[in-house]
C-alpha cells in the first residue's frame, strides 16, 4: 500500500469527526460564519495558517442575489491556506457550502437548522482537511507548495470567482489545480473524470416585467405584462429550436413565470425566469446573445419596460495533459478510474479551469440507483472519505515531485 495511503488512514477519524460536525451545522451561501471558522481553526491546530479570501461582495453582485430572491449575502467567507513553499504550486480544491433544503434521512449527525449538507461538500472540506494533515506531517519532502483553497458559493455558481478575483491564483502562481465533488449514485471507491468539458455551462436570465395594471374590462388603458412574459416564453423556446445545431445539447428552462393575483385585473408586473445550460462554446456563445434580444424585443413590442439580472457560470474545463498526468498518482490510491461522458450539472470549478489547468473528477460515494445529490434522503458511504482525501495529498505530493524546479 502506497505510504500517503497509510496517513489516510491514521488520520480517517479526523476527517469523519469534521465531516459530522460540518454535517451537523450547514450554512448556505457565501456568509459561511461558523463554518470558515471551524476550517481556519482545525487548520491553525495543524500549524496551517490560512488566509481570507473573499471580503465584501461587490454591491451589483449583492443586488442580483437579491433580486433572484436570496437573502441578502454582503460577505464571503473564502480561506486559502499554503503547506510548503516555493514553485511549481498546485491548487486542491474544496466548496464549504450547503443547500436551502432540510434533510429527511435519519443520520445521528443530521443537521436541525432547515439547511443540508445534500451536495456532500462537507465532505469535500472533510476530506481536504485530511489532506492537509497529511500534507503538513510530509512538510519537509514537498517540492513546492500546495495551495488549499476552500471556498463558499458553489451552489450560487460563483464562489470560486471571488477567490480568483482577489488573487487566489497569485503569489505563488497556481500552475494546476484539482477538484474532487462525491456522488451518491456512483460506485463506492470509484473515480470517475472527462477531459475537455467537464460540466455545463449555466448561464440564467431574469426579468421583471414592468406593464401598466388595469381593470380586465379596460385592457386599452393598461399594457399587459402577462402578455409580454408569454410572448418571451414562446419567443425564447423557438429560438433554441430554430437556432441551435441539433447535435449540440442546450437544457433550456424557463423555471419561474408568471404574476398577477386576480382574475379580473390585468397586473402592473410580471416575470420570468430562465436557465440555458450548454457545453459547446459557439452555442453558448449564440443563446447568451439572443436571449438577450429576444427579452428586449418582446417587452419593447408590448409597450413594457424591464429589469434583467443574469448570472453566468464556465464549464468546467478537465486538460487532457494534466488528466494524463495525474492519472497514475489516482490510480496508487483507486484503482477503478473511468473516462465517462461530462455531466450535465454546473460546477464553479469553472472559474479556477479556465484560468489554469485543472482536473474535476468525482468519487463515487454510493451505489448507481441511490437517491442522488440535491436529494434529502441522499446519503453517502463515509468509507471513501480517507480516499479522497489520500487522491488529493498523493497528487500533489506526486505533480510537484514530477514538475520540481
Ligand atoms: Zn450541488
Ligand atoms: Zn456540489
């Protein structure tokens, strides 16, 4: 059994104990308080300085969280910490957040605050606190440094672009970077990756329609906002038909509609809320430009006016060099690694891969079948955690090794 192996291992319990407390006590967002605290704690018990990255959010992001109907997020709560120094640097990756959902499976360490670890990224921070104690312990052999970053925000899709913002890539300059997301549906002890696109692109698009309300009787002295939100949705459903190569995937939905609360009165606004998610860049290229007019022409058509917030998160992009390379270091720790087709799902990775090169891959944590991630019956098999945590330190361990200066 290869050495770091061992360490995962010895240290298996640490990871469980942080992976149940974090389980226990979830925050949602990128305010993640108490959840920050205990990292930047854990890790100064290691002898790990950390670091906050992130700081006050830039107001016009704030104003769009608000806008989508979150609560009021003015702060992220990012850390980064370093173990070893000097160049080459290699970045691992963990996401601190949970979800806005309670959790209905019967854990003894189930959370009771109406929020849930349901994407597993308790696991991720667990399993990246594991890396870094066994990181720390083999200081002294590490031929460059490891740059932990743990960030908020995934689920929001741009936590990762607050830390890239504020210079987490810099000083010293980050040459690759990993990221390890568990699945419940997937094998136990199982690693699955995809080179090039490696998640979808989301771009979402909301509006707030501004007409005229009226009497129902009297629709000549009003302007029909219900009108114009119909006309966007039949407009913009047409346009993915008629527009997008039929080979190329676009999963286009338009979640939230509506507005008005009487049948008898034209309303004075109405909205509509949509999401395009696609994996070929031309594609995206062309939907993120024509639903924008689309919106504008179908309002100004109708005699309306409007608001429009839009969000945007990358594909998660896996280089096919730096898959090659680490593939080995994954295989000394799991020996069953499989190329699979990329997912459908958004990962904010994204921001970090199209900076650098990076790897995304999954760890099975369950079995194909079991509820999912984003469920609230979803468990996982708390037995892969020391492999995760092992994939991490061995890959970097091993990389800075391979690419020492
Ligand atoms: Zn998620
Ligand atoms: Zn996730």
């Amino acid at each position: 059994m290869k050495e770091i192996m061992k360490d995962a291992l010895k240290v298996e319990d640490k990871i469980l104990e942080d992976r149940h407390h974090l389980h226990q006590n979830p925050e949602v967002g990128f305010n993640l308080r108490a959840t920050s605290a205990y990292v930047k704690d854990r890790l100064a018990k290691m002898g790990i300085e950390s670091k906050e990255y992130g700081g006050p959010i830039p107001e016009d992001l704030r104003q769009k969280f608000l806008f989508a109907g979150f609560p009021d997020m003015n702060y992220s709560t990012g850390l980064a910490a370093t173990i070893g120094q000097g160049s080459p640097c290699i970045l691992l990756r963990a996401d601190m957040d949970a979800l806005p959902m309670a959790e209905t499976a019967d854990l003894p360490f189930a959370a009771k605050n109406g929020f849930g670890h349901m994407c597993g990224h308790d696991s991720h921070t667990a399993m990246l606190l594991g890396a870094a104690r066994i990181l720390k312990a083999r200081e002294g052999e590490l031929r460059g440094t490891v740059k932990l970053m743990f960030q908020t925000g995934e689920e929001c899709g741009c936590g990762s672009k607050f830390m890239v913002d504020a210079g987490i890539l810099e000083d010293p300059k980050v040459d690759a970077a990993i990221a390890i997301h568990v699945m419940a549906d997937q094998e136990a002890g199982t690693i699955h990756f995809s080179r090039g696109i490696a998640s979808a692109a989301m771009d979402t698009f909301m509006v707030k329609i501004q007409g005229k309300g009226t009497h129902s009787s009297q629709p000549q002295n009003g302007i029909d906002p219900l009108t114009i939100a119909n006309q966007i949705y039949t407009a913009a459903n047409l346009m993915i038909g008629r527009e997008t190569d039929p080979k190329e995937t676009v999963a286009f939905g338009i979640g939230k509609f509506g507005g008005g609360n009487a049948v008898n009165v034209i309303p004075d606004t109405s909205e509509v809320m949509m999401a395009a998610r696609t994996f070929n860049r031309e594609v995206r290229a062309h939907v993120i430009k024509r639903l924008p007019e689309i919106i504008d022409h179908s309002v100004k058509m109708w005699r309306g006016t409007y608001d429009m917030m839009t969000f945007s998160t990358p594909s998660t992009y896996n280089d096919s060099d730096l898959c090659d390379e680490m593939l080995p270091f994954i295989r000394e720790i799991c020996q069953e690694v499989e190329e699979v087709d990329c997912m459908a799902g958004t990962e904010d990775f994204g921001y970090v891969s199209e900076k650098v090169p990076g790897m995304f891959m999954t760890l099975g944590a369950g079995k194909p079948g079991a509820y999912p991630m984003h469920n609230p019956n979803m468990v996982l098999d708390e037995s892969v955690f020391k492999l995760g945590a092992a994939i991490h330190a061995n890959c970097a361990f091993e990389w800075l090794r391979m690419h020492q200066k």
